[in-house]
C-alpha cells in the first residue's frame, strides 16, 4: 500500500471528513429533484475519500482496523449529515416536528 507522512495523512482524514459533511449538506438540502448524477457524483466522491483513508497508510504506521474505522466514520459521517440537513428542504419545519423528520431521514433517506 502506497505510503505518506504523518501530517499528510492527518490532512486526507480531514478532506474525507470535510467531504463527506459538505456533501451531506448539500445531498440533505437539494436532494428532493434535480438531476440523478448529483447522488451519483457526491457518491463517487464519498467512495474515493472512504477508500483513500485505508488505501493509503501514514509513515508512522496506523494499523487497518484504524484506518477502516475512520472510512467508516466518514460514510456515517455523510449519512448523519445528510439527515439532519434534509428537513431543511424547503423551509425549517419547527424543533417538533425536526426531530422526527430526521429520524425518518436516517430510516428511508431524504426525500
């Protein structure tokens, strides 16, 4: 497996974070219509991000449960965020009822 330095990998954990909350934002708000290759781009991007933190491992040695977890971790991360941005669509609905319509979010997705 091709290897990087420490901050280097710290810096890839932090873009597939940073990818995967951006892309749920976006994924949970305009989710609702719109054009298929969105899903199926922000998807690509979440799968490239996921397999880059266990493909590529840090000089110092992460072991790869480690580095698996934290891909898992990015794909959760993408899917809490995406539910809890999609009742924002279109308009806030209230503390009430936002709870629940996360909680469907997480069950049947988005829209």
């Amino acid at each position: 497996m091709p290897s990087i330095t420490a901050n280097g990998f710290k810096t890839l954990v932090a873009s597939a974070f940073l990818i995967a909350a951006l892309g749920g934002i976006w994924r949970g708000i305009a989710s609702c219509g719109g054009y298929a290759w969105h899903s199926q781009a922000m998807l690509a991007a979440l799968v490239v991000a996921a397999l880059s933190v266990v493909v590529f491992t840090p000089s110092q040695g992460s072991s790869f449960p480690r580095r698996a977890f934290l891909a898992v971790a990015v794909i959760g991360t993408f899917f809490a965020v995406r539910a809890l941005s999609a009742p924002f669509y279109p308009t806030f609905p209230g503390f009430g009822d936002y709870f629940r319509q996360v909680g469907m979010a997480l069950s049947t997705g988005p829209c």
